[in-house]
C-alpha cells in the first residue's frame, strides 16, 4: 500500500496540470461571445423589446441567406462545391477555437498548426478519392494526376503519419492528458465536419435536387418550428435548448413536409435539377442534361379508400421522387433536429451562446449547419440503399485502365453470358 501510494503520488506531482485540467473539462470557463447585430439594425430597432428585435434580426438575416443560397445555385456545381468547402473551414474553425480558447493557458506546442494539418490531410484523401471517381477520364488523360490517383491512398496515409509523429514529438510532460485531449478533439471534429461535407458533394452528384430539397427541407423546419414557437409555444420540448416547444416541433414537422412535397413537384419537372451532375472532359466543364429517370416522370396512384371521400379524388399523379421527399423531409422535421440538440449540449457544457458570431441574430456557421450534416449522412445513405445502382460509365471507364488481356478475357465471359441468356443471338439478328 505504501508503494502504491508513493508511485501515485508520484503521477500527480507529473500531471498536477492534468488535475486542473479535468475540472476545468467538465466545468470550463465561459467562452466569450457576443451578438454582433449591424448598427443600422440596431437602431431600426431600438423601439422594439428584446423578443421582437430579435424577432426581425432573425427574419432579415434568414432571407438575406436564403437569397445567397438561391443565388449559388444559379451558379452551378462548382461554386456549390466551393462554398461546401468554405462552410466545412468555418465550421472546423469554429469548433477548434472553442478548444484553444478553453485551454489557451496551458500554451500547448503546435496544437493548432497540427490541427489544420490534419484538416489538409483529410480533405486531401476524400477530394482525392472526389476526383477519382468522378473526373476519371481526366485523371488517365493527365500524367501528373495518373501519378497522383495511383497512389492516392499511400500519399494520404503518408501525409496522417507524418502528423501522428509530430504530435508524439509535441507531447509534453505534465500536460499529457491535455494533449490528448485535444488530439481527440480534432479528430472528432474532423469526423463530424469533414467526412458529413463529402457526403454533401457525393449527394450533389447525384443531381441537384438530392442536394437541394434535403438542404431546404431542413431550412423550412427551422424557419417553421421557430414561427410556430414564437407565437403558439407553450409547451417546453427539451431541457437543452429551453426555447424550444412541442407546438414549434409539431407544427414544424406538417409543415416541412408538404412544403418537400410541393418543392419535389417543381423541381422534378427540370432535367437540370434531376440529373447527376457529370464532367465532360470535351469542354472540360460540368454537364446536368440526361433522359430523366423513372423517379422524375409522372406517375398515377392511387388514393386509399379512407382519403377517397375526403379528397373527392380516386387516383393522384405525381412523380415517384415526392415519396422520397416525404422520408426526406420526415426526417428532416423529426431526427435533423436532434443534430441542433446535439450542438447545443456540446455549448451548455462549456458555458457558450453560440459556436462564433459570425451571424447576427444567429451565431456561427456551425449553428446553422449542425442539422445540415446529419441530414446530409441521411441522405447520402437513403441513396446507397434505396436509389443507387450500378453506374455503366464508371464501369466501363475500369475496364478501359485494364491490360488488353484482361480486357478480352471480360469481354469473353460476358459474351458467354450474353449467348446463354439468348440476348447476344437476337442483338446480332436485329
């Protein structure tokens, strides 16, 4: 007992800090964030109480977003890309501050160069393996780029291993725990920020409208949940975020999903928002023209016989995509929410308002697109496993990079299989 007790003693005299840091985790010092409403606002709306000042400020800054947001649409995939990128910094920035501000007086060596580093190293492997899948032709046709794809995953895990050693390198004595502390809290983040931000673009290609509605969806149900609580609440939701009410929540559950209804009908009607975005390596620049799909052509259905005498209706068209928009926007209403909660535990337990103040009246980046990310995993696994097939090109584009001999010796089975299944016959006859 007496040795356990020196050894021990021993381990505290090394990580006095590291005592200091766990209280300090679990009962941090507040992060100081302010609300930076413009003066012009400001003074518009000295008249008003805080509610409805903050009211209005919510309202004028949510449509100047959403105009910015239909405006980088009309721009096209490459600037939503660009700006999915530039959300995704913010968001690690804003996530990564809070840390550093936590524990700035600890002075830990190389925590935030390291933290960027791990970023670049992560964008870096998943826009690389972006760029193999969906700019494939370019990538053979350029020899620096065929150099690059080839060792893709090599070069990426070189990169992280070079990262690994330097934060062992960094580890200081006494501030252990610390470290890793925040060596977790970077990686955390990098799993919530930077692997749900691929998913975003994985879902752009796929067609405009599974990155559109989704996004929308989630923008309604915000926007609608808090019109509902502002002027019908009256039953309190969730103790993490108070304001919330049941009436908001159920009012913005209805509402979100006819509005993924009606916004699935006009958009399914444009080839340019229901085909995959592709590259086309003839005039190097994204292409969103096809046939459309069987999910954009219109479809008669039936109505339930329950429904019949209340709509005066016994059959309905619509496009096979609206009844994914209801999972969609079901999801949107009932689990994205659950994202805000999340973020909102995570800025009660280290004492904060707001992730940054970035936006008035709302708060940082992160806290407009803490549902976002989940919703963009949502829907990125609904394709995987309810839309997605095989894709012809990509397939072809493999069997193109293969030596000739494996090529014919391809080619041969699938004439076999073609001639047994009597296809190859009556394709020969036609």
């Amino acid at each position: 007992n007496l040795q356990e007790s020196e050894s021990e003693n021993k381990l505290d005299a090394e990580t006095a800090s590291d005592s200091e840091s766990r209280s300090e985790f679990g009962g941090s010092a507040p992060v100081p964030t302010s609300d930076d409403t413009p003066e012009v606002l400001n003074r518009a709306l000295s008249n008003l109480s805080s509610r409805w000042k903050n009211w209005w400020v919510r309202g004028i800054l949510t449509l100047a977003m959403i105009t910015f947001f239909f405006i980088i649409i009309y721009l096209g995939p490459m600037v939503l890309m660009t700006i999915v990128m530039c959300v995704q910094i913010k968001c690690f920035h804003e996530i990564i501050t809070i840390g550093y501000n936590v524990y700035h007086s600890y002075d830990l060596p190389w925590f935030r160069t390291l933290s960027w580093y791990f970023l670049l190293c992560v964008n870096y492997f998943f826009y690389g393996e972006t760029v193999t899948d969906y700019f494939f032709t370019l990538v053979q046709r350029e020899e620096p780029l065929r150099i690059l794809s080839k060792y893709h995953r090599f070069i990426s895990f070189t990169l992280y291993l070079t990262g690994f050693c330097m934060f062992v390198l960094s580890l200081v004595k006494k501030h252990y725990r610390l470290q890793f502390y925040m060596f977790g809290w970077t990686h955390v983040t990098l799993l919530i920020v930077v692997t749900q931000s691929h998913l975003i673009i994985h879902n752009l290609f796929e067609g405009m409208i599974w990155f559109i509605v989704p996004i929308s969806c989630v923008i309604c149900n915000d926007i609608m949940a808090y019109m509902f609580g502002f002027f019908f609440g009256r039953t309190p939701l969730i103790k993490l975020s108070p304001k919330k009410t049941w009436e908001g929540f159920i009012g913005g559950f209805f509402a979100t999903v006819l509005f993924g209804l009606l916004l699935s009908y006009v958009m399914s009607g444009y080839r340019c928002f229901t085909c995959p975005v592709e590259f086309n390596n003839d005039t190097n620049s994204f292409t969103v023209d096809c046939e459309p799909s069987e999910l954009f052509q219109l479809q008669e259905y039936n109505i339930p016989l329950v429904l019949q005498s209340v709509v005066g209706w016994k059959t309905v068209q619509m496009y096979p995509f609206q009844i994914h928009s209801i999972a969609l926007s079901t999801f949107a209403s009932l689990i994205g929410p659950f994202g805000g909660f999340f973020a909102s535990g995570f800025k009660r337990a280290f004492k904060i308002k707001d992730f940054a103040n970035t936006i008035p009246g709302h708060g940082g980046i992160m806290d407009r697109f803490d549902c976002q990310y989940l919703m963009a995993t949502f829907v990125n696994v609904y394709i995987a496993s309810f839309i997605r097939g095989p894709n012809p090109s990509k397939l072809i584009q493999q069997f193109l990079t293969l030596r000739p001999d494996q090529q014919l010796h391809i080619f041969n089975t699938l004439k076999a299989h073609l001639v047994d299944k009597g296809m190859l016959g009556s394709l020969e006859d036609a």
